[in-house]
C-alpha cells in the first residue's frame, strides 16, 4: 500500500491509469540486478524470469487455472500460457523418475 500511496500522483502513472509510472524492460532488469545485488543472489534475474517464476513456482504449481493464469500474464491465446504448463509437466515427468529411483535405492531394487 505504500508504494501505491507513493505514485499515486505521479504523472506518467495518471497518464496511463495505471497505478505505477511504466519503466523501459532495460531498466527493470536493471533494478533487479541491484535488487539480487543486495541480497545476494547469484542467479541474472530479468523480466523475463519473474515472468516465468510466477506462471509456473506461483501460480500454475499452487493449482491456479490456466484460464486466469492466462489472464494475469496479459497472454491473448491460452495456447501461449499452455507453453508453462508443459514445462510443468516435463519436470513432474524427471521429478517423479528421480523419486522412483531413490525408492529402487531405497528398497533394493533397480529403477
């Protein structure tokens, strides 16, 4: 809320009716350097990422449907949006093989 009370009046904020003034993706991703910076994250976050991150760890893992996921992301087709969800289901595919593995290991017998 304080970063709404903080741009509330800001011109390029009004300009667009959005709540926050629009920044050039260039430096965003810039921001997000300085923000990893100061945490000291090691991994390049860009847009990009953020954008990924949140379809897929935030969104589509926790059950939220595709449809409104697809409505978030400002995606035009649900097509677009699907491209999330079968990464998803690929990493559940090497996820799951792993664990068939440890429990072969587990119980002594081979996966």
């Amino acid at each position: 809320m304080s970063l709404i009370q903080k741009y509330r009046n800001h011109p390029l904020a009004q300009e667009n009716e959005r709540l926050f003034p629009r920044i050039s993706n260039q430096r965003l991703n810039a921001y997000l350097k300085e923000i990893a910076d100061i945490c000291g994250i090691k991994r390049n976050l860009t847009f990009h990422l953020a954008r990924y991150t949140f379809a897929t760890t935030i969104t589509l893992s926790q059950g939220v449907p595709i449809e409104s996921i697809s409505q978030m992301l400002g995606h035009t087709k649900i097509t677009t949006t699907q491209i999330y969800a079968s990464v998803l289901e690929d990493k559940l595919g090497r996820d799951m093989e792993q664990v068939q593995g440890r429990i072969g290991a587990t119980f002594g017998k081979a996966s």
